[in-house]
C-alpha cells in the first residue's frame, strides 16, 4: 500500500501535470488536436514517467481517482482553449481499467456538464486492449460516447493482437499508428507497405489516421505520399505546458 499513499499524496499535493502534443493536419497544415500526457513532478526524484506509474496506479486502485483528475484537469483546459483555437480538440488517454468501470459514462457526462465544455472537440484514446475482451459492452459505450459527441481514437495500433477485420465492428473515429510502425518508415520497405496497408483499410472503413512518433521530415513525406491524414511526434513539437501551448499554436495556427 505504499506506492498507493504516495500516489495519493502526490495526487493531493497538485504534483502531477498534464502536457500537450499537437497533431498536425498534414492536408490543412493546421494543428488539428492535443494530447494530454501526464507528468509527475516529484519534489525530491524529480520528473517521472508514466510509462512507470501508470501501470502501478492501475495495480493499486489509484488510477480512479487520477483518472477523475485527468478527464478534470484536460476539460478546463479545453475549456480555455477553445476561446483562442475554437477548432482544437482534446485527446485524452483512456485507461482499460478506468474505461471498464461501470460509471464511466456518467462521471464523464458530469464532468463535460461542470466544466460546460463542447463534447464534439473531446476525442478519448483507448487500446485494443481496452475494447476487445469485453467487445459488446464495449460496443455499447462506443455507441452511447458517439451519440454524446465524443469521437474516439484506438490507440498504440498494430501492436495488439487484435486482426484488423474487428475493427469494423466498433464505431471508432482514428487510428493512432503506433510509434515502432513509423520509426521504420525511411529504412525498411516492409514497415512501409504495412503502414500503407492500414491506412488503406482505414479510410476504407471511414476511419482517420493519426501516425504517432513522427520525427524526421523523410517519415512526414512517406506518410503524406501514403494519404495518411495526422502526424504527432517530435517532427511537429514535443509535449509541452498548456503556456507553451498558447504560444505555440499562437506561432503556428
Ligand atoms: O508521455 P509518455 O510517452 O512518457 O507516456 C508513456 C505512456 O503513458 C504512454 O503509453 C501513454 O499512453 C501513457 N500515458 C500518458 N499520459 C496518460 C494519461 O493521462 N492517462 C493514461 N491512462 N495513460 C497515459
Ligand atoms: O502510448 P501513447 O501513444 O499515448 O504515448 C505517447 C508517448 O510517446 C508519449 O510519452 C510521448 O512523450 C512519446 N512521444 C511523442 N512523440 C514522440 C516522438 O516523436 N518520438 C519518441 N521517441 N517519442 C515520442
Ligand atoms: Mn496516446
Ligand atoms: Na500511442
């Protein structure tokens, strides 16, 4: 239980932070959405990733809570926003567990009522892993979120197990080409068709994609000649405070 108290405390004290990632509308050239990636600033060890604590919080029951700060935290910020960029959105990393949790819709209903923020610019990132082992009811919130507004993104795909003819069964909105697709992009030519392969079958599903991890102009050129529709990565900007937000999309949009 003690990584549960200092998750907690950390959670009381304000220690954590949201950052943002913009994702590039390589048709428009404007930046079309954010992700929220969150950080911890411990006092004493200093910066520490969710690579490590995410996967800890989901073990020790502490992601609900964090997870209620995040969709919190995300949506006032959006909420600001929006009064300078009207047409960015707000993506938000989904935990399968949080995602499970049988007032999943309601809090998020809330939440989008107390802030009094526009559903249609909220889009939630899930994996595979997320919506798969519980495919119906999985169904049936993806239908309730899309009635709501809210658009919806499968995440780190390709690195599932899931095989691409399920996909059609789930009223998604994008695909996020995982990071390990496109950083093979300019070597091999395999990785190349596989990614073309995907953005094929996506948009023949009426599905956007987003390739994460883009970092090389070569990659953004391979990715554009393939019709592919959104590119994150450092390529476009790293993930940054909501203040350098501002000036950022000041600079570029
Ligand atoms: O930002 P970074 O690349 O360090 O993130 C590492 C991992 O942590 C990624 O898999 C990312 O999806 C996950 N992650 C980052 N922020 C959040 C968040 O707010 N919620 C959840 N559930 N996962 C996050
Ligand atoms: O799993 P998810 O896609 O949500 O995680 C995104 C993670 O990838 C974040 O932790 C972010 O910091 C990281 N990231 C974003 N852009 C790049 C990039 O261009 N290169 C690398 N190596 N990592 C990136
Ligand atoms: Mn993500
Ligand atoms: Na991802």
């Amino acid at each position: 239980f003690q990584l549960e108290t200092a998750l907690r405390k950390a959670l009381d004290r304000g220690e954590f932070e949201l950052y943002y990632q913009p994702q590039l509308d390589i048709k428009t050239k404007q930046i079309r959405a954010v992700e929220a990636l969150i950080r911890w600033n411990h006092p004493e060890k200093g910066f520490i990733s969710p690579g490590m604590f995410i996967p800890l919080a989901e073990e020790s029951g502490l992601i609900t809570p964090m997870s209620d700060w995040i969709m919190l935290q995300a949506c006032e910020h959006l909420k600001q926003l929006q009064l300078h960029f009207p047409n960015v959105k707000m993506s938000i990393n989904i935990s399968p567990i949080y995602f499970q949790q049988i007032d999943f819709l309601e809090k998020l209903q809330k939440t989008i009522e107390s802030v009094n923020v526009n559903p249609r610019l909220i889009e939630l990132e899930l994996t595979e892993s997320a919506v798969m082992p519980h495919a119906e009811q999985s169904v049936e919130r993806l239908t309730m979120l899309k009635t709501m507004g809210i658009s919806v993104a499968i995440d780190d795909f390709g690195t599932g197990f899931s095989t691409l003819s399920y996909l059609h069964r789930f009223p998604i909105d994008i695909l996020k080409i995982d990071q390990s697709f496109t950083k093979q992009l300019s070597q091999y030519q395999e990785d190349s068709a596989i990614v073309e392969a995907i953005i094929m079958m996506a948009h023949s599903l009426r599905i956007q994609v987003v390739a994460e991890g883009v970092e090389t102009k070569k990659q953004y050129q391979v990715l554009e000649k393939q019709c592919c529709d959104f590119v994150q990565g450092y390529y476009v900007s790293k993930p940054m405070p909501i203040s350098e937000l501002y000036e950022f999309l000041d600079m570029w949009n």
